[in-house]
C-alpha cells in the first residue's frame, strides 16, 4: 500500500486546474444507463469512486472506454443482474442503481452500499421518495434490496429531509413515469443541477433543479449524447482551505465561485483574499496577515457551508490563535480525524461526534497518522503541510475515492508532498 509523505510547506503559489466533480460523475454515470445507447463524458474525475463504478456497469454488460478524463459508456447491452455486497460496498454512490434499474428494467435487486465510515446515512429516504412512485421495495436475504413495478407511475413526492441521494434517485427513476412527479423539499446541490442537464441532454424533460421543488414530466425513451461535468468544488475547497493555513496565492480553474459562496465567506473572516468569476477562483493570504479563529461554524445542505468541506477547514484553524467551533448537522461522526490531529499536538475536542472545539497551537509535529475517511484524510495532508518535521499519511485510498491529483496538483503549487510505496 502506498503512503503520502508530506513536509511542511512555507507557501503555496501559482493555478491548477480543477478536476470533474465526483458528486456529479457518480450520479450522471449510472444514469447513462436510461439511455440504451452511447453517452460521452467529458472532465470525467479519474478516481477509484469512479472505476468501481464502471466495473459494475460492465458487470451488467456495459462497454467502458476510459481515458484522459473522456469516458465512452455504450449501454445498449446492459442486463439486470443482482448487485452484490462485494460489489457495492466500494462506494455509496452505487444505491442509485436502485432507481437507475427500476427505471429501464422495472426492477431492481442489490445489496446495501459502502462508502466512508461517517456515521449513519440512512436510505428510508430513498424507500419512501421511490415508493411514492408506485414501486414496491423490500428486503430479501443477506441484506440484499428489491425494488419492482408493473408502472412507474406519477406522483408528488415530500421528502422529509433534503437528501442528495434520495432527490438524484428519485429524478432517475422519474424520467420513466406516466405523468409528471414533483419532488419537494429536494436537495438543492449544484451537482443536482448538473445531473438535470444531463438527463434533458438525453430527452428528459426536468427543471427546478437548484430550488426546492423539481419537476419531471415523464418520456417514453431517453437517448445517448455528449455532456461536460462540472468542476469539483470539494476539492477546489480543499485547496481553498490549505492556501489559507500556508499562505500563498492560488488561482483555481474550472470552478464556479458561486458554487462555494459560504466557503468563501468564512474564508474572507479568517483573514483571506478571495476573488471569483464565472470560471475560476483566487485566494491568497500574505504570512503577515494572521489566521484569523472562527467563532461558529455551522454545516447544512446547500447553499449553507458544506460538510464536506468541514474537516478541511478545521485543519486549516489548527494553528489559529484563539478557539473556533464547528457544528456538524448532516453526519453523526465526521471528525474521527480528530484523534489524528492531536497525534500531530493539536488540540481539539469533539462532542457527541457534532460538535468540534478547536483551541489554536502554536505548531504541529509531524508523525504517522491514517486516513479514515475521504474529507478526513485531506484534512491530514493540509495538517502535514503545517507541520515542523515529516508526516506519513497512511491508508490514502480513502482518499483517492475522490481525488484524482491531489499529491501532483500540491507539488504544482509548491507543496512538499510525495507517494511512496
């Protein structure tokens, strides 16, 4: 297994592109399937969410071409066949099968997903979203779902918390029905957005995407096309957040800033210059203008600060002076890397897994620490980076579920980082 190796790091400097959006790849990936046909993605994140995925979609009988970002997935020959634990336990993305299946075979059978060990992230949602569509779900035998119809069948859908998951579901399974569904209290993410112009590039017909009520009228047969996914605002947070620990300035492109409106907010309180346009972000902070704490910070579904965002920023407030507060609302246990932290002299409480004090150090020291979830372990690498000495970050495969280049487009801004083995 590989290993980050990570110094400190006096600046970063100069631009890098941002990959394609991991949370819009997913999704738009296992909705190809509707298709039957040929589907081009462009700025398609090479990442290991993304090739477990495509594995199970050979597995149904897909042909993958995959390369240099650009991914060919001709669906003609798709099959319904049972999706295993094994084979969804790599990835929580992979629950849309349930409604992706349902929507061109009218059924579906496959086990519960994996994903990141972040606390519970209940799919009841999803059941009654789906249900509301006259689809039939239950469980069957080594925790192995089923979901069936005779008709998708149209109808309002409430659901009773904004879940990304369970709004992409039930938009995929809704392109199919007879008449038009509205799904209210829907996710807002721009990654939602990003999957409705997917779907109505291939003759859906969906909007409101981006407000709380979405609309779907349902077609007969959706068709292949070409589309571009959008940049990945989680990773541009990420390299956001490590500008403002180091210092430097960095222009970040391929990202809409207004995607990441609250993340720039609460960089601008600490301290930060931040300047977006259509296409691009620059954030910069000069050594002699302090880090400055953050009273309260909460996270929330879109466009409130983002989760994902959280153990990032945290990282970058480890050496503030003063105490900053995080309160989780999505994830019952997020900040496990907090156990990490103060391996490297952090000090940093959390309460109930929600709640995180963070009382500033006047330095870090690096040691070896593990990565335990995706957010969590480039929340490690910002922490390395401050660090007197060396860090290894070991089990890095949590993060390479979503980042493509994370140790390359570091270095590209100066950063002491390498992968060894």
């Amino acid at each position: 297994m590989s290993y980050y190796k990570v110094e400190k790091t006096d600046r970063l400097e100069g631009e890098i592109k941002i990959q394609g959006a991991k949370n819009s790849a997913l999704p738009i990936i296992i909705g190809s399937i509707l298709a039957g046909d040929i589907v081009s993605l462009y700025n398609c994140p090479d990442i290991s969410d993304v090739r477990d995925l495509l594995d199970l979609l050979e597995k149904l009988g897909a042909t993958i071409c995959f390369f240099d970002n650009m991914l060919y997935i001709d669906g003609t020959n798709i099959k319904n066949m049972p999706l295993t634990r094994e084979e969804m336990s790599k990835t929580r993305g992979s629950i849309l099968f349930l409604g992706a299946l349902t929507a061109r075979f009218g059924q579906a059978n496959l086990s519960y997903p994996g994903g990141c060990n972040i606390g519970k992230r209940p799919i009841d949602i999803h059941f009654d979203g789906m249900s509301a569509l006259n689809i039939y779900i239950y469980d069957e035998e080594d925790d192995m779902i089923g979901a069936y119809t005779e008709e998708i069948i149209a109808s309002d859908v409430n659901l009773k918390f904004p879940s990304v998951g369970a709004t992409e579901n039930v938009m995929l399974l809704a392109t199919k029905a007879k008449g038009i569904t509205r799904i209210f209290n829907a996710a807002k993410e721009p990654e939602i957005v990003d999957l409705q112009d997917f779907l109505n590039k291939m003759g859906a017909k969906i909007k409101g995407a981006g407000t709380d009520c979405i609309t779907i009228e349902g077609v007969e047969e959706l068709h292949g096309c070409s589309y571009k996914i959008m940049g990945d605002r989680m990773v541009a947070a990420t390299y956001m957040a490590a500008t403002a620990a180091i210092g430097g300035r960095v222009k970040l492109n391929n990202i809409k800033g207004e995607y990441l409106r609250e993340e720039i907010n609460v960089l601008r309180k600490m301290g930060c210059y931040v300047k977006y346009k259509k296409k691009y972000i620059i954030v910069s902070r000069e050594k002699k203008s302090k880090l400055r704490p953050m009273i309260f910070i909460e996270s929330g579904p879109y466009p409130a600060f983002a989760t994902d965002a959280g153990t990032c920023f945290v990282a970058a407030l480890l050496m503030t002076k003063g105490l900053s507060v995080f309160r989780e609302t999505v994830f019952e246990n997020r900040y496990t890397v907090a156990e990490e932290f103060e391996k490297m002299g952090a000090i940093i409480a959390v309460a109930k897994g929600k709640l995180v004090v963070i009382d500033g150090v006047d330095k870090l020291v690096g040691c070896q620490v593990d990565a335990k979830d995706l957010r969590g372990g480039a929340g490690l690498v910002i922490a390395g980076l401050m660090a007197e000495g060396t860090t290894i970050i070991n089990k890095v495969q949590y993060i390479k579920r979503g980042y493509e280049n994370i140790v390359s487009d570091l270095r590209r801004l100066g950063a002491k980082i390498t992968e060894e083995n």
